[in-house]
C-alpha cells in the first residue's frame, strides 16, 4: 500500500480555514448588521444565474414569431429570412420581401406581373383548318 495515501486524506489547518472563510466573513457581516449586504450579494448572484437563462428563452420566442421560411415565388427554392427584411433569393437572385409570412416580389411601381399559361397547339389547328377550306 502507498504510504503517502493518508497524506493525501489530512486536511491541514491551513486548509480548513480556506474553506471556512467565506462562512466566516457571511456570518460576520450578518452578525454586525449588515444582512443587508449579504442578501444584496445573494440576490446578485442569484440574478447571474437565472438572466442567461430567461435571456435565452426570450430569443427562441422572439425567433419563432420572426423567422420565417418559405418559397421563392419565381423559381420555388426555400429559403429563411426574418420577418419584413428585404432581401435576394440565393437561387434566381430575385428580390424579395417577407410579408405575410411568405415572401414577395419587389418590383416597381406600376408593373403588371404576368402568368404564363401553356395552350394546347391542336386547339389551335383546328379554327385554323376551317378558314383554309373555306
């Protein structure tokens, strides 16, 4: 057996006194009429603790009411973004704004957005056909 072991266990008193010193000086402090002090400390250190916590809760609510994530309405690729930030989409570069939660062209003033729609090139022969026999 290690006999250096229970030197490691004995605590001296140079130790100890490290230990009780913070005791000692609360008590101290709340024996002379200062408790005041002490609760302000604790209340401080209390406040240290619980801030980053509310603080962190705080953003995940605030993010979830402004994050937003939708489509491109040009070439359907999804993107995030906050809510009314304007911005381009990574994909087609269109310009974009968050409104609604979906995004939306930003074109000028006075411009007509058109849709384009596939006709059938038969139905387009036949009306065709009847003025030529005629």
């Amino acid at each position: 057996m290690n006999q250096n072991s229970l030197k490691d266990l004995q605590l001296g008193l140079a130790d100890i006194s490290r230990l009780l010193l913070p005791f000692f000086v609360i008590w101290l402090l709340g024996a002379i009429g200062l408790g005041w002090l002490v609760k302000s400390l604790l209340f401080l250190f209390g406040l240290l603790l619980i801030a980053p916590v509310v603080a962190f809760l705080g953003f995940r609510w605030w993010l979830k009411r402004n994050v937003i994530q939708a489509a491109c309405p040009v070439c359907s690729f999804e993107s995030v973004n906050l809510q009314g930030a304007e911005f381009r989409c990574p994909n087609c570069n269109e310009p974009l704004k968050v409104e609604d939660k979906r995004f939306m062209r930003l074109v000028p003033s006075g411009t007509i957005d058109v849709s384009a729609v596939e006709v059938d090139t038969s139905a387009v022969e036949v009306p065709m056909r009847r003025i030529e026999e005629q």
